[in-house]
C-alpha cells in the first residue's frame, strides 16, 4: 500500500482555489549535509527528538519520495543551485568531474530571484562552484556568503586528516582554518547570521540559503546541546539543528513575516554510512543504501514545506519531488521567466506544493551516481542497471560502489528497502523502463557518453581528458 495520499478530493476543491500572494514571498532553503532519511522524528526516527521540524510537518507538507539531483555533496547541491541533473551541467574548460564544478555562466536560483528585487544570502557551506575561477557565491547571485567554500573534512575526527576548511565573508577568509572549537560553534554562528539577515530584509522579498555544514563529519556541537540527545553524539549534532529551525521560525513570527514565507527543509544526500566513520553517522531506515550509493538510501531525502496559508497543513505526499524543482518553483513565484533556450531538468511544483492536484510532474527519476547512470524509477517501480564493484575510475569514490550482476527491479510501493528483485516477474516493466534509460543516455550522458542536452560555454574539445580521474576514457562500459 502507497502512503497517504495527499488529499480527499473534498479538501483538494477546497485548496485547490488558493490565491498566491501579489507580492512575491520570503523564501529560504534550511539544508543540511548527509542526514539521513531516518534523522527526523516525523521521519521515524526512534532517539533523535526534532520538535520544529516536527512543527513545520505538521503545519506544512511532509514529502517521503523527495530526492536530490546526486547522492553527494557537490553535485547535489549544484543540481539544487540550476535546477538541471549534474551530468547536464556545464562546466569550466568543457570537462565533467565527478564532483561537479559549475561553470559560471550556469544561472543559479538566487540570480533568478535578483531580477524580482529579492535580496539573497548564503550562510553555510557552498561547494557548488570554484572559488579560484569566479565560482564563488558573491559571483552567482548572492549578495552575502558567511560559511566555507566546501566540506569541513572526510574522517570521524577532525584530527584523522589534514583537511582544514576556511570560514569566509563574502570573498575575503574570516577564519584561516577551522579547528574543533569552530566547528562547535558553526550551527550556531549561522543561526545568528541568519536571524540578522532575516531582521535587515524584513521590508523586502529575501532568498536565504541556510546550508549548514552539519552533519557532516566532521562533527561539532555546541555545549548547550552536547551531550543532550539520546541519539548520542549524532544526536546531539541533528538536535542543535532542530534548534536553529525553531530559532528561525521563532524570529519570522515575531516579524510578522511567518505567513509570506516559504520554509524548505531538506538534506542534501542520504548518511554518510562507513566503519570509519562509525556512530558519527546517520540513519537511512528503512531504505536502502547510503550516501554515495543509488540505493534509495542515498539520493532519497527527508523533505518538508510550509508556508501558512498556501501550503495545506499536515499533509503528506508521495509524489516524486526534487531538489532540482525548487529553481522553476522560485521563479514562478518571483513572477519570474527562465530562458527560453534553457533547458532543465526541475519542473515547478506550485500546484503540487498548494494542493491543486496530487500528481507528480515527474513520470520518472534519474539515479546517477556521479556521472555513472545506474537506474531509473517510476511512481511504482524502480529499475537498475548492472555494474562492476569499486570501477577504478571512480578513484577514491569507488569503495562505495557495489556489484549488480543483472538487471533489477523493485516494487517502491511495497519494497522501499529495495529487498526483493522482481525483474523476471515483470518483463514488461523492465522493456518500458529501459526505454527511459536509453532517452536519458541520449539526452543527459552517461560515463564514457555525451548527452545532446549536456551543457557546454567554452571552445575547444568536449569532456577533454576529463581530469585526473581519466573519465572519458576508463569510463567505457
């Protein structure tokens, strides 16, 4: 049986005649860095208490099939950023990297929003761009960056690596180098930072982007709330997060902006699960999977949307979302129009999000893993493809990778944990399916092949060499 549908059809005629606002309204993304789908109370999660997130559930929409553009960090949030899956992305001197860098003509969400007189700010981690060639945040539309350019390190422990991320304002570093005692105070400084930028705009339409470095390992905490969590360190980490929510919440209703904001929150990958890292890690139940891996575990994410008075309260949906939709969404409520000659990948979910229907825009979802395409899914079945263990052109990043003999396909509907391969009960499935992995091969690419809509803004050859990693050559299938 599906979850909840998302409306009766009585209360759907009934939302369905929602009126959005003249002016166009406050909106601001809450992400966060690999919590997993299972790190939420209203998610199920059994130790780990998050009553703001909680609140905006019940006061907004609840959406368990939400998923971002990649199942890592980079190119998750560069998906966010354009709207377009990571693979269709242009990119600086033509290439493709596995962690994408988007090139700086690639139109962002806040540039968008700009262009309706939105005041915009990022406080947190970027890592959507390169800051040596003008890819920084300042460059692409936003008017405040206060955060780091890219994770604050890859190990359990700060101390395992010699990683050091730089805290910065706008172009110029802030913090040369961030040790633990930082890093204990990252939530909290982008909260203050965040109800700042809220009071200074409070007169205008404003876009913030509230990425916070947490919980990424690796981990930091504030002493107000180490210690706290029956859910352990981790615990502890998700919820200070949870705070910074309520804390939000708290400073639009005192300005009396709660009811012309739009409150986004969602992670950008499933839980980075490994034995090294350890309890510093999250929780993906009951799917399959993890960060780095096409598992549902990984690109499927706890997702939430509330906005009073438009967004109808208490709702949950179980249609495919994603990350990507969140940039035409925007700019229709901005009043604003993309380029005619740019394509992407979101769709906008205005409709969906206010309750005028209950249908997905989206009759499928693509599963790269990097730049990898390794399945795709419908509203009911999920298809993959199969690949080889650890394939030694995904460098470092292979130890996630695991081996798939042959095609499967699972039942979403009853198997979310993705346990029962159901591939030769349902040849016609399969054969339909496949047809979507050969349009989205032909359109977007796949390792070793350029896509017809992949983006490209410099001269020259085409995926050259694809850096150190030798992509475009080892990449053959």
């Amino acid at each position: 049986m599906r979850v909840i549908k998302l409306l009766g059809l009585a209360l759907l005629g009934a939302v369905s005649c929602f009126a959005v606002p003249q002016d166009p309204p406050n909106i601001i993304v809450f992400l966060t860095d690999d919590q997993g789908y299972n790190d939420v109370g209203c998610f199920g999660s059994p130790n780990i208490k998050t009553p703001h997130f909680d609140q905006i559930a019940a006061e907004g929409m609840r959406f368990t099939d939400a998923y971002v553009g990649s199942p890592v960090c980079g190119p998750s949030r560069s998906a966010l950023m354009t709207g377009s899956y990571p693979i269709r992305i242009g990119e600086p001197g033509n290439k493709k990297n596995l962690h994408t860098v988007p090139h700086t003509k690639e139109l962002m969400i806040p540039e968008v929003l700009k262009q309706a007189g939105y005041a915009t700010a990022i406080l947190g981690k970027w890592h959507a761009g390169d800051f040596k060639k003008k890819g920084d945040p300042n460059s692409q539309g936003f008017d405040y960056f206060f955060g780091t350019p890219k994770y604050n390190g890859v190990t359990k422990l700060l101390e395992q690596n010699k990683i050091r991320a730089p805290l910065m304002r706008n172009r110029e570093v802030f913090i040369e180098a961030i040790e633990q005692e930082e890093m204990d105070q990252l939530t909290t400084w982008y909260t203050e930072e965040a109800i700042q930028f809220i009071t200074q705009n409070k007169d205008q339409p404003f876009f913030l982007y509230l990425a916070h470095n947490m919980p990424h390992v690796p981990l930091g905490v504030s002493d107000k709330f180490r210690g706290k969590s029956e859910g352990g360190f981790y615990g502890d980490v998700i919820e200070e997060l949870d705070w910074s929510m309520g804390e939000i919440l708290k400073t639009l209703k005192e300005l009396k902006l709660d009811e012309n904001t739009l409150m986004v929150f969602v992670s950008d990958n499933g839980p980075w699960i490994e034995d090294v890292i350890g309890d510093h890690a999250g929780h993906a139940d009951p799917l399959r999977g993890a960060k780095m891996k096409s598992w549902e575990g990984g690109p499927r994410v706890p997702c939430i949307m509330r906005w009073p008075g438009q967004i109808p309260a208490g709702e949950t949906s179980d249609a495919i979302i994603t990350t990507m939709d969140l940039m035409p969404t925007f700019a229709g409520l901005a009043g604003q129009s993309l380029p005619a000659d740019l394509t992407i990948d979101g769709k906008d979910i205005r409709p969906l999000i206010t309750g005028a229907t209950e249908q997905s825009p989206h009759e499928v979802y693509y599963y790269y893993c990097y730049t990898d395409l390794q399945a795709v899914r419908d509203a009911r079945w999920k298809l993959v493809l199969p690949r080889t263990e650890k394939p030694e052109w995904m460098n470092w990043w292979a130890r996630m990778i695991d081996e798939v003999k042959t095609i499967e396909l699972y039942d979403l509907e009853s198997d979310m944990g993705e346990t029962v391969n159901v591939a030769e009960q349902h040849p016609e499935v399969v054969a339909r399916l496949m047809k979507e992995i050969e349009w989205a091969r032909a359109e977007l690419g796949d390792a070793g092949t350029i896509g017809s809509g992949a983006r490209f803004f410099d001269k020259g050859k085409k995926r050259p060499g694809i850096g150190k990693f030798k992509q475009w050559e080892a990449g053959q299938k």
